[in-house]
C-alpha cells in the first residue's frame, strides 16, 4: 500500500531553504520541522514552497537556512482546527533530501525542478472561468489517497485547452496530472470590521493530464 501510495503522489524540487526550521510536531519520536523552499521559475519570478522535514533528514540545531536542497516526497494536506473554523493547509512531506553544494546564482539558466505527478479523483465539481484577458482557466480539487484510509486534497488549476477539457469532468472522475507546485498572493477580508489580510495560496498549475476512467 506505502508504494502505492508513493507512486501516486511524487514531488521532485530543487531550491533555497529560505528560513531556519521551525518545530512543528513529534510522532513516535520522530520531530518534524517546517521551513519554506524558494524555486524559481524561468520568468525570473519565485514560488515559496512549505516544506515538512523530519530531524532524521536534517538536524535541526544545525543552520541550513540559505542553503540550496534538493527534496523528494508528496505533497499534502493537513486540516487546522481553530475558533471552530478549519482551514487546509498545504506542505511538501520530504522523504529524501540533498543539501547541494550550490549557490542560487548557479542555478540560472538551468531546468530547475519543480515538479508534481499526483493520481487521483475529482471531488469537487470544475469551476471554469475566464481572465480580464480572457485567458481560460478549471479549478480542480483531487483527493489523492494514502495509507490508513487517509487522502491529501489538492487545488489545481488547469489552463487553454487543459481547462475547457476539465470544465466538464464529474465528480468522482480519476484523473492523473503533471506540473509544477505554485503559490499565490491574494487578499482577503476578515473580521466585522472588514480587514484586509495578505494570504499565500497553494496549488498545481497542471501542465499535462489524462483520464483514467469515468463514473457510469
């Protein structure tokens, strides 16, 4: 079930560790840490990805931050429980890592990983939609499953004739996709008083996908 699990959900990416690790949790003795990954893209612009990495892979008392990695995992959702409100939260799992002897700046010009391939199923009717530009964009959620009757749900996000393709996909539809983890700005209004609060989203931006099969 673990490789199966594995084989559906593959994250490969290669970037700056932009801040110190972060204690986030124990499980069996095992001590996980946060930190977010700085990737490039070829437009020169950046994506800060979360990353959870475990003390057997890095020591947390040592200082990485600034340092080029090189991670391989899934990418996975977690639920936070607060004030009686829950909110997803997105982070790459790391399951193997390499620290690179390499400066960013070296970096440019290369294919620098940032990749995704995720099996799953569509659990949440498409949402199609146009730009000002009228560039044309599907929202997608997958739930993508892994071991003891759990799933990661995903956002994606596919475009032009990916998009008109996804627009109609039924829920429960099983789909694979490739593409690269973003992030996202965006603003949002909290609390009676209608603040504005600057958030980070999270999701696949879908470069290439296939249906397995569709619900009769």
């Amino acid at each position: 079930m673990t490789e199966q699990v594995i084989k559906n959900n593959m994250v490969e990416i290669v970037g700056k560790l932009e801040d110190e690790l972060v204690y986030s949790h124990t499980v069996y003795g095992e001590d996980f840490y946060t930190a977010k990954i700085k990737v490039t893209r070829l437009s020169d612009s950046y994506d800060e990805i979360p990353v959870m990495i475990s003390n057997r892979l890095l020591n947390p008392e040592q200082t990485y931050s600034g340092h080029m990695i090189r991670i391989e995992g899934q990418f996975r959702s977690y639920n936070q429980h607060t004030e009686n409100k829950s909110k997803l939260l997105l982070s790459v799992f790391v399951r193997d890592l390499e620290v690179l002897e390499l400066e960013e700046e070296e970096l440019k010009g290369w294919d620098t990983p940032n990749q995704i391939y995720l099996d799953g199923y569509v659990c949440k009717a498409p949402i199609y939609r146009k730009t000002p530009l009228g560039r044309e964009i599907t929202d997608l959620l997958l739930a993508v499953n892994r071991p003891y009757n759990k799933s990661d749900y995903i956002p994606a996000i596919a475009w032009g004739r990916n998009a008109r393709f996804a627009a109609n996909f039924p829920v429960g539809s099983r789909i694979k996709i490739w593409g690269r983890i973003q992030s996202r700005q965006y603003q949002k209004r909290v609390g009676q008083e209608g603040e504005v609060e600057q958030r980070t989203a999270y999701e696949i931006s879908i470069s290439k996908m296939e249906t397995i099969d569709q619900p009769s």
